[in-house]
C-alpha cells in the first residue's frame, strides 16, 4: 500500500506528482474547507466577547464575595498551583459564560421578542449555498449581540449579589449601573435586529404561520 508523503502537495514551487495516490490525497485537501487567519481570528473573537468575557465578569464578581473563589484569581509563585488555579478559573469561566447565555436567552431573548423584535422565518433551504455569507453575519451582528447581551445579564447578578452585601461604594452607583445596563441592551438590540434583516435578505423570509392562515 502506497502512503501518500509527497512533497509536491507541500512545496508549491515542485511539480505536481502524477500518481494517483497522491492526486487523490490532492482532491481530498482540496475539498476541505480554508481558513484564513483573519477567519481563525474572527471566530475565536466572536466566542470571547460571547462567552468567555461574560463569564469571566461572574467569576470575578464572586470572588468579592467568595474568598475561595478571591484565591484562585491571586497570582502564586508556585507552578504547580497556578496551573491548578489557572484550569479552574478556566472551566469557572467557560461554565458562568454558558449559565449566563442560558438566562440571557431566558431574559433578554424573550424581551426582545415581547417588544416587537420578531425572529424571521428564513428559507433554510438556500442556507447551504450560502453557509459562508451566514457565518459572517453571524459573526458581525450575533456575536456582538450575545456579548452585550450577556455582559448586560453578568454584570447584573454580579451587581444585585454585591449590592445585598454592602451598600454602594457611591451615591451614583446604582444610577451608573443601570446606565451601564441601558446601553448593553440597547446595543443588543441593535445587534439583533441587523442579524435578524441581513439574515432575512441573504436567506429569503417565509410568511409568518399565522399570517400564512390567513
């Protein structure tokens, strides 16, 4: 059996090998789908400020009131505990960024909706043809709205935890914060109603079934 190790699928500047093991292993790669680095990039951008982000501002917010959790996120000289302390803030984090996303789409999702945001019914049938399109307006509008929509959900149950312990560190505290939550959800619907019409026009949109019954 002939192992295909060719140098030519590597080294652009040689000349094509001939056989046929290797030009099969040539289609195979061809057929695999390419990223760029400014794809990689992209995508593992769109997760951070979705995920990891919010999640991060719970984990950091619990450790004002958890000393346990106060612990972990101080830096030690010792390799071995920071690499312990490091993986369990990691799977804290991730952990909090998906609790957190699963109330932002309990909370936020469902405001939107009550207050006229309609999802639209797109022709999945044409997404196929049109997968990378959809990605990129993924990643340019719904990624931007799950972070400020989540950030606007973290740094409210860090915010209300806090504020049961103690009072506020200033008058304005409570004014600022809901600012701050003023403008997350603001930008998040921002974010969602672009997604929801790009999508619409790169898709197509079925009529609405109550509509439709008409």
């Amino acid at each position: 059996m002939h192992d295909c190790n060719c140098l030519a699928l590597q080294i652009p500047s040689r000349p094509a090998c001939r056989r046929p093991a290797c030009r099969r292993h040539a289609l195979r790669l061809a057929s695999l789908p390419s990223l760029t680095l400014n794809d990689l990039i992209r995508q593992n951008f769109g997760l951070v400020i979705a995920y990891i982000l919010p999640g991060f501002v719970v984990v950091s917010g619990a450790a004002f009131l958890f000393p346990a959790v106060r612990s972990l996120l101080t830096p030690t000289l010792g390799l071995a505990d920071g690499v312990e302390s490091t993986a369990f803030v990691a799977l804290a984090t991730l952990f909090a960024g998906i609790t957190v996303s699963a109330l932002r789409w309990l909370l936020v999702d469902t405001f939107h909706h009550w207050t006229g945001l309609r999802r639209p019914e797109w022709d999945d049938a044409s997404l196929p043809s049109k997968l990378p399109a959809f990605r990129a307006i993924v990643e340019d509008h719904y990624r931007f709205y799950q972070g400020h929509a989540n950030l606007a959900v973290a740094i409210a149950c860090v915010y209300v935890a806090w504020r049961v312990q103690q009072p506020p560190f200033a008058p304005w505290a409570d004014e600022a914060f809901l600012m701050i939550e003023f403008l997350f959800l603001a930008s998040s619907r921002d974010n969602l109603r672009k997604y929801y019409a790009r999508s619409a026009r790169l898709l197509g949109s079925l009529p609405f079934p109550q509509e439709s019954s008409r």
